[in-house]
C-alpha cells in the first residue's frame, strides 16, 4: 500500500497542488491591488508580466514577473529538496513544475484565462536545474536585449531549453518536461508569431492604449468634459441683454 501511494498517488496529488498553485494569476491580482485595468483588457490581453509593462508601471510588472515565478519555484524546489522522504524524486518534481505551468495556462480561479507561461517556466526550470535556467535566462536576455521583442526572446529559449538539458545532463523526465512546456509555448505564441512575421509585433516597454483606467468622470463641468478642477475659476461673457444704467 506504501509503495502503491509513493509511486502513483502522491505524485499525482503533487501535481494536482502544482496546478492549482500555478492558477494563482498574480497579473490580474497585482493590477487590481494597484489599482490598473485587467491585462486581459488591452494590449496583447496575455495577463502576463510583458503585457502588464505595457500599462506603464514598471512595479506591477516587475512583482508580476517574481510571484509568477516563483509559484512554480517554491513547489518545485519544496519537493526537490524534501520530496524524497515521499518517493517524490526529480520525475515527481518536474510534474508539480508542469502542473503549475498548466495551471498558469488555464487557471481554475479565473475562468481558465491564463498567460503564456513564460516567467512560469523559468521557475520550473531555475528549480529544477539553476545552470539550467541560468542558461535559459541568459539566452531570453541576450535575445530581448537584441531585438526587443520579449514574445523571440521567449521562443528562443523555450526551443534550446530541452537542448541544453539533454546536451548538459542528458535526457529523462525533465527534458521530456521541457520539450511540452516549449511545444505549449510556441503554441500559445502563435499570434506573436504571426505579428513578428508582419512587422507589428509591440517591442519591449511599448505601452498599450487602455491599460491604464480612465478618471473618474461621474463628476462633469457643466462647460465641459472631464472632471472638475479644484480650483478651478473663469470669468464668464457678461450677458448683452443686461440694461445700461440711467
């Protein structure tokens, strides 16, 4: 009984957990704590920390980009470095990491809108092998420095990924891992893929009308559009009709 639930359901329940940390969409719950419009809204609509930059707050993406990492990291990590007491190995392992990148996909918690699982993978990987993702990372940056465009960089690194584990560590449970994880990236591209190809890919750092929430306009001069000024004063035309003086 103790070996049937090592190998078969403690796994699964892993990867289940896995899945339902990985729906935690932190670009949605960061912009509403902040006070922005939903990154599913403008822009590229990914709820991601690329799409989030677009709204011009370089905070929300930078806290965008750490919690979406880290929710696959920490489980990650957590079994690589305890799991084994469980029976939960490295295979164990790379199934919570591809649990939270499908929870980041199609996440429970908001009606299964999810990103494109970029900043999500790299968690998974930087847990998993941290010269691994330090590889990976290396190659996004060298490429988003390069050409600006975020959604190549991506694409790049998700295809030698499962080549730098194979040609470094060999094949196995995480190169296979790897390979889906960069197969559902490329597919989850697949508009960016087509923009790169037209020329009307955004770059980097390009903001996106409608990220950010217009003003509150309920209260309207009566002169005018938009809200009314503190302060505000102007002397109106006197009125033609108003009788001279003896």
């Amino acid at each position: 009984m103790q070996e049937i639930l090592q190998n078969n359901i403690f796994p699964l329940l892993a990867g289940q957990v896995g899945y339902l940390i990985g729906s935690l969409s932190f670009a949605v719950i960061i912009s509403r704590l902040m006070g922005l419009s939903d990154p599913r809204s403008y822009g590229s609509g990914n709820p991601g920390a690329t799409n989030v930059l677009r709204s011009g707050n370089k905070a929300a993406a930078i806290l965008t980009l750490l919690f979406d990492a880290l929710k696959a990291y920490v489980p990650v990590l957590l079994v690589m470095q305890w799991g084994e007491r469980y029976g939960l190995g490295e295979g164990s392992a790379a199934l919570v990491g591809l649990g939270a990148f499908l929870g980041h996909l199609w996440p429970v918690f908001f009606r299964f809108e999810g990103g494109k699982g970029v900043a999500t993978a790299a968690g998974v990987i930087l847990a998993l092998n941290p010269w691994l993702g330090a590889a990976v990372l290396a190659t996004w940056v060298l490429v988003a420095y390069t050409t600006r465009y975020s959604s190549l960089a991506a694409l790049v690194a998700a295809g030698l990924a499962p080549i730098y584990q194979m040609l470094g560590w060999g094949a196995g449970p995480v190169a296979g891992v790897l390979v889906l994880m960069g197969l559902l990236l490329v597919w989850r591209h697949s508009a960016n893929i087509k923009k790169l190809l037209n020329g009307t890919e955004s770059r980097l750092g390009q903001k996106a009308a409608g990220a950010v929430p217009p003003a509150d306009s309920s209260k309207k001069h009566p002169h005018g559009v938009g809200p009314h000024p503190h302060g505000h004063s102007h002397k109106h035309p006197k009125s033609n009709s108003k009788q001279k003086g003896k």
